[in-house]
C-alpha cells in the first residue's frame, strides 16, 4: 500500500470546485429510473445514457470522478473507446461500487446489513485492473421507533472497515459511506443522534483495523428531518447540525466528505450543500465538503434525454448545468436563482 499515492488520489476527488457523479445504480435501480421516462433498460441503453453523461463537454470541469457499476467498468463506448478511458481523456478518476447491497439482519427486524465481503480482495485486484482508482461501499442505517439499534450500527461499521483495508490494501481509495436514511417523520435532532452514533463507530472501526484516513473519504448523509417530518428544518439549520456533528467524529486529517443527496430533490440537495460550506467556512472545518450525487445529478439529464440520440445534446446542456450549480453549491457561491437560469451550452 502506497499511502503518499492513495492520499493525492483522495485529495484529487475532493480539489476544489469539484465533486463526484455517483452512477452505480444497480441493475433493478436503473430499470427504475428508465421506466420513469419509459426506456427499455437494456444494456445497450444504459451504455448510451452514460456515455453521454461521461462524454458531455467541460464535464471534467466540475466532476473529480465517477462511481460505476460493475457492468459499465468492463463496457466500450460506441466507438469502442473503453468507458473508462472516456473518462480518463476527460482527466476524470474511474470508481467502482463494490459492496453487494444491504439484506435483513438477522435478529433485528427493519434493520439491514451490507453484504460483498466474500472474495472482495480478488475483485478490488482485478478492479484495479480495469481502471478503478477508488471504491464505494453503501451501509444503511434506517430510522424508526427502538431504532437504529447499536448492533446494527457495530455490524455495518465494522464491514465498512474490514472493506476500506481490503481497498488501500488493493491500492484503491475506499469511500465509506454510512447513510442513516431521511425516509420517516423524525426530527432533526432524531437524525443527529443516529448519525452521531454511527460516525463514533465507524471511525473507531476503521483505526482498529488499521484503515489510513488521510487516505479515504467519507459519504455520508447530511442531518435532515424525515422527508415526511411535519416541519423540516431549514437549510441553514442542517447546516449548522450537520458541521457540529462531523466536528465532534470525523478526524481532521480525512481529505473530505463528499456528501450523498438521498432523496432529496435537486434544489434541496444543493441548497443544503451552499448552506453547510458557508457554515463550514464560518467555523474553519478542516475538511474539503463536497459532494458525491446520483439522483441529484441525474435526474435533469435524464428527463431531457428520455432514450432519444437526438436528445443527447439536450441531456448534456442539462448535466453540465446541474454539475455546475452542485459546484458553486460545494463553494458556498450558490443562489436559487441560478435555477432559473438558462443551461449553458
């Protein structure tokens, strides 16, 4: 393990003004999306949409790196460029989704815990292989009445470890992401806690098995009311809940955080990020805050492409101008009125 390289590939991904696409969706997730705008999920049609995202101009502008899936790391583009390299030539850092999704916990129902750790080292070899540069592994933790409880907590934290020293051992930077999930009516401060509880774990869990953190990032969640709570607390509040909770369990020496949207809609996941780098700045947070969006990303481009090649273009228009917003969002330079605004061409 080359700590000093790992580092630079962790501090590139979080550079300035930057931030990463997620475009893992598993299999069933990505039929999901392509039945929202009645596309056949094929793998010629998935190859297509993110190819287009991969290709879209100036994209490597605003976004350090792309997760993927599986499938789309050992795809060629149209022209039988390797995907991969479409994103390299845009000086963008290839990632890949590793973990196999989360399954019921045995012995306490409505919880989950993240599997894909069998035969995990030989895939993160040959990952490396192909192109991967950094990995992803997902833990969920739910909110809900009596949970989430502490032995959920302890399992997922301790995979999220055994997984990042599998990665650096790999060479890959790991990102860890535990996601307390906003679904429900919870508070604010309901969230806070369960987060605060997780982020203790799971960096005591990654110092016990010997993960670097100077070489790793974080994925978290942001300190949110329930998406269904009565009254959601504002973006200035989730950022002041959010900064004072990672600065009472993230170290200083992690390079950054880069944020997921979960469930929240553009606006909101980039409303918020504005919130929490101005909050950051006004504090002297010591890590780079960026983010790390799926649906956040994509929810524009895809409308507009709606599985037509001569929508293609639009779909880029569209994607360059979210990246753009979630990165002046990442500076704390964000108004809703650049909603408004025309995409860029």
């Amino acid at each position: 393990m080359d700590i000093q390289q790992l580092a630079k590939t962790a501090q590139a991904l979080v550079a300035p003004g930057k931030g990463i696409l997620a475009a893992d969706e598993s299999s069933p997730t990505i039929k999901k999306r392509f039945d929202s705008i009645e596309v056949e999920s094929t793998e010629e049609n998935r190859r297509n949409y993110r190819e287009l995202l991969f290709r879209t101009s100036g994209a490597g502008d605003y976004i350090s790196g792309v997760i993927l899936y599986d499938e789309t790391l050992r795809q060629d583009g149209a022209d039988g460029t390797p995907l991969v390299k479409v994103l390299t030539d845009q000086g963008i850092i290839p990632g890949i989704k590793v973990d196999k999704s989360g399954k019921d916990l045995a012995g306490s129902p409505g919880e989950q815990v993240t599997e894909g750790l069998d035969g995990l080292r030989d895939r993160l070899s040959e990952y490396r292989e192909l192109g991967a540069r950094f990995t992803k592994w997902r833990a969920i933790i739910n909110i809900d009445p009596g949970i989430p409880t502490s032995y959920c907590i302890d399992v997922n934290a301790h995979a999220l470890a055994r997984y990042a020293a599998l990665s650096q051992e790999a060479g890959l930077v790991p990102i860890v992401e535990p996601e307390v999930l906003m679904d429900g009516d919870h508070s604010i401060e309901r969230c806070y806690e369960a987060t605060e509880a997780t982020l203790r774990e799971v960096f005591y869990q990654l110092g016990h098995q010997g993960v670097d953190v100077e070489g790793a990032l974080l994925k978290p969640n942001m300190v949110l009311s329930g998406k269904d709570a009565s009254n959601r607390a504002s973006a200035d509040e989730v950022a002041r809940q959010t900064v004072d909770c990672f600065k009472r369990t993230i170290p200083a020496a992690l390079p950054g955080i880069v944020f997921l949207s979960g469930g929240q809609s553009d606006e909101e996941a980039t409303i918020n990020l504005d919130a929490i780098n101005r909050r950051a700045a006004e504090v002297g947070a010591p890590w780079e805050l960026s983010f790390s969006y799926g649906r956040g990303l994509q929810a524009a481009p895809l409308k507009a492409w709606t599985g037509q090649a001569s929508n293609v273009e639009k779909a880029q228009d569209a994607f360059r101008h979210r990246a753009l917003l979630t990165s002046t969002a990442r500076q704390g330079a964000y108004t809703p009125e650049m909603e408004r605004e025309t995409a860029a061409v």
